[in-house]
C-alpha cells in the first residue's frame, strides 16, 4: 500500500525488511529498463548501510526472474563512501560488490567501467578523493545537461537515514549538510565509523529525479518521525536534520518496515 504524506513524499511500509529490500529491488530494476528505455541509459545512486545493501542483494535474487534489462546501459555510483583502504569490507564498494555488482559484472553484461566507486584513502585524503569524484561524475555528464552540467542524470537516489538523521556522509553538526557548490565533499568526524568519509552533497542529492529513503529497524522510528514531521510542516532544518532537506525532482518515496514507521 502507498499513502501520501501531507508534504507529498510517497510512504511504503513493509511487514519487515527483507519484504522492503524485495520491493524495493523490483521498483529499481522497473525504473532502470524505464529509463533505459526511455533515454538509453540509467544511473543510480547505492547507499551503504544494511538495508541499502540489502536491497541489493535481493535484486540479484532477481536477475534470473528479470534477464530483461541492458546493464551495459546502467551506470552505479555511490552516495557517500567510507574512507577506507581498497578492499577493506567496511566499505560500502565492497559490500554492494559482494552483494551484487560481482555477479553483473561476471554474469549479466555490465561493464566494469560502468561501476564508480569513490576512491579507496590508498590513494588520497578525503578531499582529494572528493575533487577526484567530482570530476568523475562531470565527466558522465549529458551533453543536454539534466538537472546539473555538473552531473549524470540520477534516475534513483537511495539513501539510508542513520538515527541521527545522517543522510550519505552528511551528519548533524558537521558542515556537509550545509555545504554549496559542490557535488562532492571530504568528511572528516563523522560520528559513525570511521572518521573519514566521502559524500555527495545535498545540492548534488536533490538533482535526484526519484529520492528513495530506505530505513528500517526500531532505532530509526524517532529520526522517521521527526524528518517526516520536518517536511510535512515545512520546518526542515538540514542542521537538525540532513534527511529533511533531500527531495527527488520527480518523487521522494520512504520504504519502511513497521518498525521505523511505527
Ligand atoms: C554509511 C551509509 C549511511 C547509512 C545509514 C543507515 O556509509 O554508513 O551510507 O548513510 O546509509 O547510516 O545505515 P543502516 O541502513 O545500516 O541503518
């Protein structure tokens, strides 16, 4: 069932959250074939957490049931990374790999250039690695540009929200909610491990032509409540709230379990 907040974001409630990662995982690959479909290509943009994972690993369950979609088409970036040496299982890369981009790329067409991880700290600090996606994302851009010359066109947006109200790497208390111009930023603090991240910025988030906040589990009905709450009545705060002030140009859906609408 799809209710309506009043502040017109779509809410998709799940008796838990494996049925909210199968739901989910049939919705993305519906909007990917639309939009490769409808434009040639698509581009999403993974979120790292459990349920974002999640999802990914249900789509792979997947892909035999829907061997229709071109991945060759299909381009995956990432929302925020975890600044971490290559490899290093913490980051959101290596789970969404092990999850289900392995398999697409071994089984189902999708090129590995297709597949853009923000840079490991081998390389670089947080910064560096920022500027280097940057320039990464501006060059996938359309020549008819979308919503940002500075960026793809994002068909979906997932995000997990932490129970803080973290979107991506864009914590409470930190600059990155309230950053502008710029797509990507460094992150250093942040209070969920490890100190050191990479993220999209809100300005980059909002180009998004469909925003999906995927959140499960108890300890996120408070942070739920209060965004929900935030951009029903038109206070959001991105201070207070970093989730309140991401909206998709097409749509903003939460899939929730009951847990966190409770
Ligand atoms: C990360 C994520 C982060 C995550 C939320 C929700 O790198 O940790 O990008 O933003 O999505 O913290 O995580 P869960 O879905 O695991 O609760």
């Amino acid at each position: 069932m799809i209710t309506t907040d009043p502040g017109g974001d779509f809410v998709r409630v799940y008796g838990n959250r494996e049925a909210l990662c199968r739901a989910a995982a049939r919705e993305l690959l519906r909007v990917l074939e639309e939009a490769v479909s409808g434009r040639g290509s698509a581009s999403a943009v993974l979120t790292g957490g459990g349920t974002g994972t999640g999802i990914l690993a249900a789509l792979a369950g997947l892909l035999e049931e829907e061997p229709a979609l071109d991945w060759s088409r299909v381009h995956l970036w990432w929302g925020d990374e975890r600044h971490l040496a290559a490899g290093d299982p913490e980051r959101n890369e290596v789970q969404a790999a092990a999850a289900l981009i392995d398999t697409l790329v071994a089984a189902h067409g999708m090129p590995a250039g297709n597949v853009h991880p923000m840079p490991a700290s081998d390389g670089a600090g947080p910064e560096r690695a920022a500027a280097q996606y940057a320039a990464e994302l501006a060059r996938h851009a359309p020549v008819d540009p979308g919503p940002d010359p500075r960026l793809p066109v994002f068909d979906v947006v997932m995000l997990g929200v932490g129970p803080d109200s973290h979107v991506a790497s864009l914590f409470p208390g930190l600059p990155g909610p309230e950053t502008r111009g710029r797509t990507v930023i460094g992150v250093q603090d942040s209070p969920k491990p490890p100190p050191q991240r990479v993220s999209l910025t809100v300005e980059a988030l909002n180009t998004a032509r469909r925003l999906w906040f995927v959140v499960a589990g108890l300890d996120k009905q408070e942070a739920v409540s209060a965004v929900r709450g935030a951009r029903n009545a038109k206070t959001t705060d991105a201070a207070r709230w970093p989730a309140s002030v991401v909206s998709g140009g097409m749509a903003t859906t939460w899939w929730l379990d009951g847990a966190a609408a409770r």
